[in-house]
C-alpha cells in the first residue's frame, strides 16, 4: 500500500514538473525594450509594468506609450519597433529559429509604429489592414479620423503586400508608396507618397537617437519617401544607418531623461 502510494506521488510530482516546465518555456521572452523616452508601459496577465531597458518582452504582451513618449524594442528576428507617443501594440506570435524562418505578428492597436523588420515572415495587424513583409521597413500609422478607423502603410525599403481582412485580394507597396484605408473600404488604393507624410511619421517615431546598425552613413529620402543612398562614411558612433532609421542624416543629441543603447543587428542580404 505504501509503495503505491508512492508511486503514485512520485507521478504527481513528475507530472506536475512537466507542466510547471512547460509554462516556462512558454514564457520565455522573445523581445527586449532597448531604448524608451518619456515613459511607456508593459500590460501582461492584468498587470502594468513601467517599461524600462532591458526589460523582457513576451508573447501577448501590450505595449503603450503615454504623450512626448518613445519605446524601441529589439526582438529575436532581429526585428526593430519603435512605437510613437500615445501608441499601442501587442506581439500576438514569435517565432523564429536559425533552421527555420518563423512568423511574427504585430497588432497596433493605435497610433504611429517604425518597422525594420528581422529574418521572419513578419505581419502588422491593425483594425483596417494587413501588412506581410520581410526584410523591409516601414511607417505604421493607425487612429481615428473624420469619425472613421483608417490605417495609414508608408513602404520605405523592400515590399509590403497590404490586404483587408475579409476583402479578396492584396496590393504591393514599394519604396516611395503609401496606402490609408479606412474603416468599411473595399478597395485598396495606392498613391505615391505625399511630400512631407514620411517626414512627418519619421519624426514621430524618433527617440532621439537610434540603434548602432551597419549600414551606408547616410541615405537620404528622396521625394515620396524613396531611400536615396550615396557613398558611404563613417559616422560618429559606426556607420550610421539610413536616414528613415534616425528621421535624418545627423546624429540626434541625448534627450536627458533617455538611455542610450548601442546594438549591432546582422539583417538578412545585407
């Protein structure tokens, strides 16, 4: 009797093990917050976090900016958000191995969103549009206008195929297009970008200063939001980046109450 009862709780506990282990790896982190400017917030499991350097980033995680605020988050693909104030975005599937291209999906819920995307199959959700891409970059804006939902989709470098969720067939967007849906459309409409729309959203999406990624050390946007790239230098910290990573080809002063970070990130074909 005593044997099994043993027997019994060494499963138990066995068993119990593997679920605790599973819950583990299921919380392994798949981001980090590399850069914030202002404040912004993590809300996971009905709790919110300050968001601060080096914090981890999981799975269903949302995260907001409050006003005259910036987050930069660094993730396992080597994909790179930054989210402007009074923004918000969750991380809705990550995954990524070096044998295997994985698949990342990003909601924004609301507000502006630079992307640099990493070595998935990498999609933003936002309650008008879809975006897929990969190895590209690009200017999320999302929010209401005149009355209406609409989403906003700047292609600065590669593709980004946008389609609406429910409505047959898709649209490819290349550097210097831009695409706004609004709620109810049917129709998805592609313009050269307007002068000044890049600039707008690179400025509100700029913490200030920007991730140490190799690159050309300067690329100018041209007009409608094409990346222009000239010889290149080197730049103060490396070879800087092109100009839709920092809004320009200057290096931006500290704001006081940011964090500098310093991040070498290898981008695939480059």
């Amino acid at each position: 009797m005593k044997v099994k009862k043993f027997a019994l709780m060494f499963f138990l506990v066995f068993f119990i093990g593997l679920g605790l282990s599973g819950v583990a790896l299921a919380k392994d982190d798949v981001g980090s917050v590399v850069a914030v400017r202002g404040k912004a917030v993590i809300d996971r499991e009905h709790k919110t976090i300050e968001a601060k350097v080096s914090d981890g980033i999981f799975i269903n995680d949302a995260i907001s900016t409050l006003e005259a605020s910036r987050v930069k988050m660094l993730f396992i693909d080597d994909s790179v958000l930054t989210l402007g104030e009074k923004s918000k975005m969750v991380v809705k599937e990550l995954f990524y191995s070096k044998v295997k291209i994985g698949e990342s999906v990003f909601n924004l819920v609301d507000g502006k969103m630079r992307a640099i995307v990493g070595k998935t199959n990498f999609e933003v959700h936002t309650p008008t549009a879809v975006a897929a891409a990969r190895g590209t970059a690009g200017l999320f804006e999302t929010g209401i206008k005149d009355g209406k939902r609409y989403t906003t989709i700047i292609c600065l470098e590669g593709e980004f195929q946008v389609s609406i969720e429910g409505v047959e067939g898709s649209v490819t967007l290349t550097p210097g297009m831009m695409i706004t849906i609004f709620e109810g459309d049917i129709k998805l409409v592609p313009v050269t970008t307007p002068a000044g729309e890049t600039d707008r959203l690179l400025k509100g999406t700029d913490i200030g200063y920007e991730l140490s990624i190799p690159g050309p050390a300067e690329i100018k946007v041209g007009p409608g939001g094409a990346a222009i790239q000239p010889a290149g230098q080197m730049g103060p910290t490396g070879p800087a980046g092109p100009a839709w990573m920092t809004g320009n080809s200057q290096q931006q002063p500290l704001p006081k109450n940011t964090t500098p970070v310093n991040i070498n990130v290898n981008f695939p074909g480059k």
